[in-house]
C-alpha cells in the first residue's frame, strides 16, 4: 500500500513537472542530499535490530563511504553548493541490510531485518513525500483561506501576532534557538524512538506501537488536509515573508519575495481588522502548509510517547513541545487555530491507532469518533462562521478551547483504562455478590446430627470457603 501510494504521487508530481519523491531518494545514492542527519537517523533506526558489533560496523561503514565520496568530490570539483555532503554512506548501508536480509537472512532474522530497512526506508520516504506535497500544494491551489482563519484567530486574542512580537524582541538568540527545535523535529522524533526501540535486538520483535508509526500516518494524512484548507499562513499573507527574519536568521531560507503577494504589511506590528474574509491569490511557491500544523502535531506526539520514558526524556518531550508552540505561532507560520486543528489531529490519530493495535471496542470507537467530528467542526467553522466568531470572541474563543479539551480529556481518560483495566477481581471487590440464604433446616424426621450436618455444610459452601479471586 506505501509503495502505491509513492508510485501514485511520483506520477502525480511528474503531471506538474516535478519530480516525485522516488526520484528524490534514488538520486541521493550519488547525488549530495538535501538533509545528511536524516539519512544517518534512518540508518539509527534501522540498526535497531543490530548487534552491538554489527551496529558498529555499519556505522563505521557508512562514515568510510562519507569520506571517500567527500575527497572524490574534492578532488574533482564538484563539492556540493546544494545540500549536505555527507548522508550517502548512510543510505548505502540501509540498502546494503536490505540485500543481506534477502540474500543471507532466512525466517524470522529475515523479517526482523527487513523491518528494521523498512523503518529507516520510510522515514526518509516521509520526508520526501512531504516535500512532494508541499510543491503540489503550491501548484494546484491558487487561492488560499488565510483571510478566513486569520478572522477567526480573532476568538482567540491573535496569538501568532503577539508572540511573534515577542520572538522579534529576543533578536537573533531567542530566534535561532527556536529554529534550531524547529527544524530538528525529526530528529528528536528519532531520539524518542531509539529509547522505545531500544529492546528489539534482544527480544528480536518491534513493539506492537511506537512513536514513528504516529509520526509517518501523521506526515501521510495531514497533507492531504493542506489540499481542502490551502492557508500560507500570517508572515506570508499578513508580512514581507522570509525576508523579516533574514537579518536574524543563521539559516534563512532561500525563496522567493512574497510581499507583491500578501493583502497588507501588518504581521506582527499591527492586529489585521475584522472583514468579511475572501479568498485570496497567492503565488506559486508558498507552500499551503497551515491547517493543521503538523509541527504542532508531531510535537505532541513526542510529548505522548515520552510520558512513559524517565524523567530526563519526559522533560525533553515537554521542552520540545513548548518550543514548538512558540516557534510556530513566533515564526508567522501559523495561527492560533491551526494549533488547535494540530493537537486535535494527533490525539485522533494516536488513539486510532492504539484502538486497532488492541482491537476495536466501544470505547476506541467512541474516542475516534469524537476527535474527527471535532476535528471537522474546527475547519467548518473557520470556513463559514469567522466573521461570527471574531464579532463575539467571548463566547467563540472558550468554545474552541473547549471543544479541544473535550479530545484532551477523552484520551486521557480512555488511554488510563486501557493501561489499567479493571480485572474481574477488582470488579467483585467493588460489586460483592449478595451470599445465598443459608439451607432451610431439614424437615422433621431427620435427626439433629443429619440437621446439623447439613447446616454445617451450608454454611462451609456458601460463605465459609474462601472465593478464589481472579487474574
């Protein structure tokens, strides 16, 4: 099913003359990739299922690979302008496990290995599926919604405007250490991931969830939302783009100027007015990447699957995602409402994913349910009621805030049960089952020792054994 999907948006990219994200992962077995470290955290993920030795010798393949394609580019002049000049070897080493677990490997050490190539595999395939969709995005919606979202931040005082006054104010520090959480999400993801795989050499099986399962069903589904809900988000549609951080930014993006672009130069200085929203042109670059932040999504991600780690990982995970937060709505890249959609986004997603890993049930069901209609509500009503909702934000903004606590709250409660169910035992002790009458003494004729005997045993039957408690 990943293959056809890859294969379906290759040629999907091809029909608007770009290429797909299968070109993009065959061309960096030679070619300079874009992102080094996230082809080294493919490999960590499939060195998993290594052996200490074997992990060491792939590592130090990999870094040998790197160094000898470093000199011969150095030697004939073709060191990379684009990209990262290491990542290869990496790359290599996957495909080279992959041909070991097909050539050398038989039964379950083959399926273990294979696994193991098709989670590093995946997690670059995600990346470069994201990046596809991003293009796409740009090139098929040439309208976007920000005028409707922005309406509707309203209801919630237009955070991004005022933290991203905030992120300005901190200069080049405050911002470079944001973008710094921001742009190396996957490889925190990555991090949180080795702890939860930490076991799977010893015990020779992957555990039935973990984090990057939630992180790549979240990079599938979510770009396909950016096609319904198109929105470039306030630095692009409300500021001067890139161009307001790139006095402070170490690794400013190279795009191309988007004022011509955006309705108005007010992002973060002045607080846009409340319009009736249009639809509005935009170019043909921006990605349309806001609804739902995905940032947001992946973040609290992490967060989930780090409560379960030690402390040091769960603080990691609560740091990592506050940052998030801030670097989104700080950076212009997106409103407040996206951040709801995002958390919203997650926690269904986590929980549908949980439910089928135990087996659907009533309370599964409900939980999915109840997070895609809420979910669907949140961009309905951006759609259509903004202006409703920035003309009364006393009553709009809580409403959002609790619709999507309503989720929170649905999770928790229904993940709790399900890492401590109630046994039966548990249940006797809170429902005691009302003991039977005793036997009705034996009519007359019986003599007293036969009376007594009976009576004895009922009693020794009924209430004197002890039940024996379940589980």
């Amino acid at each position: 099913m990943t293959t056809a999907f890859l294969v379906v948006l290759e040629f999907t990219a091809r029909r608007y003359g770009l290429p797909g994200p299968l070109t993009h992962q065959a061309r960096e077995v030679i070619c300079a990739p874009k992102s080094g470290g996230l082809l080294y955290a493919s490999m960590a993920l499939t060195m998993v299922v290594l052996t200490r030795r074997q992990r060491l010798i792939a590592l130090g393949a990999a870094l040998s690979i790197d160094a000898a394609l470093f000199l011969l580019r150095w030697a004939t002049g073709t060191l990379p302008t684009d990209g990262h000049p290491f990542g290869n070897g990496a790359l290599w080493v996957v495909l080279g496990c992959a041909v070991i677990a097909v050539t050398r490997r038989t039964g379950r050490e083959r399926i273990l290995l294979l696994k193991g190539v098709g989670l590093g595999l995946l997690l670059v395939a995600g990346r470069k599926t994201g990046d596809t969709w991003l293009l796409i995005t740009s090139k098929t919606r040439p309208t976007v919604l920000d005028q409707y979202v922005a309406t509707a931040d309203h209801a919630l005082g237009d955070p991004s405007w005022w933290v991203g006054r905030l992120v300005t104010a901190t200069g080049p520090v405050g911002f470079n250490a944001l973008e710094f959480v921001y742009g190396n999400l996957a490889v925190a993801a990555v991090v949180f991931a080795l702890y939860q795989l930490r076991h799977v050499a010893a015990e020779r099986r992957f555990p039935r969830h973990h984090l990057v399962r939630t992180f790549l069903v979240i990079g599938l589904i979510g770009p396909a939302i950016y096609m319904i809900f198109p929105v470039v988000g306030p630095l692009y549609a409300y500021g001067t783009g890139t161009e307001h951080w790139s006095a402070v930014s170490l690794w400013a993006p190279e795009m191309p100027p988007t004022k011509p672009w955006a309705l108005a130069d007010l992002w973060p200085h002045t607080l846009p007015p409340v319009t009736t929203p249009y639809p509005m042109t935009f170019d043909g670059v921006t990605p349309r990447n806001c609804m739902p932040s995905l940032h947001t999504a992946w973040a609290t991600a992490i967060f989930l699957h780090s409560r379960k780690g030690p402390r040091l990982l769960r603080h990691a995970g609560t740091v990592w995602l506050v940052a998030t937060l801030c670097a989104t709505l700080g950076f212009g890249y997106h409103y407040g409402a996206d951040l709801l959609a995002g958390v919203v986004f997650t926690l269904t997603i986590e929980a549908a994913l949980r439910s089928y890993d135990r087996g659907w049930d009533r309370s599964g069901t409900r939980l999915v349910v109840h997070g895609t209609a809420v979910f669907a509500a949140l961009l309905l009503a951006y759609r259509w009621l903004p202006l409703e909702m920035a003309r009364h934000p006393g009553v709009a903004g809580p409403l959002l805030l609790l619709a999507t606590a309503s989720v929170i709250h649905g999770y928790l409660r229904t993940t709790a049960r399900w890492s401590h169910p109630v046994t039966s035992a548990q249940r006797t002790e809170s429902h005691p089952s009302v003991p039977e009458p005793r036997s009705p003494l034996p009519p007359a004729g019986h003599d007293a020792e036969s009376a007594g005997d009976a009576r004895e045993a009922g009693d020794t039957g009924e209430r004197g054994a002890p039940r024996p408690l379940a589980g």
